[in-house]
C-alpha cells in the first residue's frame, strides 16, 4: 500500500478511537479504546518516524526538512501526554478527561497538518514506486515495534 494511504487509515483508526475515549460515559469502554490507541499511536508514531520523517528531514529542501521536524516534535508532545494518561488511574475523572481531550485536539491539528504539507511533500518527493516501498517498511515496522 502506498505510504500516505497506510497513515490516513491509521489516522481513521486513531480518531475513531479518540472519540470514542472522549464521548464514552463507560469506564470499561474508554479503558479499552485507550489501552487499543495507545497501541496502535506508538507502533503508528515510530515507523512513521523511520520511513517518512527521516527521508524528509535528510531532504535539501529546507521546508520539506521543517515539516519532517515538526513531525517530531509533536510526536514528542503526543508521547508526554500518552505517559501522563496511561498514569491515569479513573479514564472518567475530570483531569484524566481533559487531558484526553487535549490529546485528542493535538492529534487532530497534527494529523489535519500531515495530510496536508507532508504528505504533499512525499508526493513531490517521492515516485509512486518508492512510495509503495516506503508503506510497505512502514507495515513491517509496526508489526515488529511491541505495543
């Protein structure tokens, strides 16, 4: 599968599950889609970071380079706010809701950005072929990163 069309599925799955943490009344439910994103987040955020942030950020063009960056940067943020909400001990507390939902805000605005500048820039950089390549790495990566 062609890279950009691997992440925007993961990116479908992960805001599925976001809303289902952030709308769910039911402890059991919330508990069950978080332990489900948290899995899928990490295995998603690092091979993303392998396959496509890295290409980018070796690329000359400087403002391919920046989006490959900010990439990592909020994956970086993404990570902090996973640690504190896997430290959560009620999914239906006030401070483990909010912060939920600042996960899910944060997630959005970078997937609404990735769908838009990078992967713009992997289709300028890229031809169909190495991008084919590329989501078949990203797969393979994510099957072996454990949960």
């Amino acid at each position: 599968m062609e890279i950009t069309k691997a992440l925007h599925t993961d990116h479908m799955e992960l805001k599925k599950l976001l809303r289902t943490i952030t709308s769910s009344e039911e402890a059991d439910e919330i508990t069950s889609a978080f332990e489900e994103f948290a899995a899928l987040l990490k295995k998603h955020a690092r091979a993303e970071e392998k396959v496509v942030y890295e290409k980018l950020v070796g690329q000359s063009d400087e403002e391919v380079q920046q989006d490959g960056y900010e990439g990592y940067t909020e994956h970086m943020l993404a990570d902090t706010l996973l640690a504190k909400l896997k430290e959560g001990a009620d999914p239906l507390s006030p401070e483990w809701q909010a912060e939920a939902k600042v996960m899910k805000e944060i997630l959005e605005h970078h997937i609404k950005e990735e769908e838009d500048a990078i992967f713009s820039d992997v289709r300028e950089t890229f031809e169909m072929s190495e991008r084919k390549e590329m989501g078949e790495q990203f797969e393979e990566l994510k099957d072996e990163i454990p949960a």
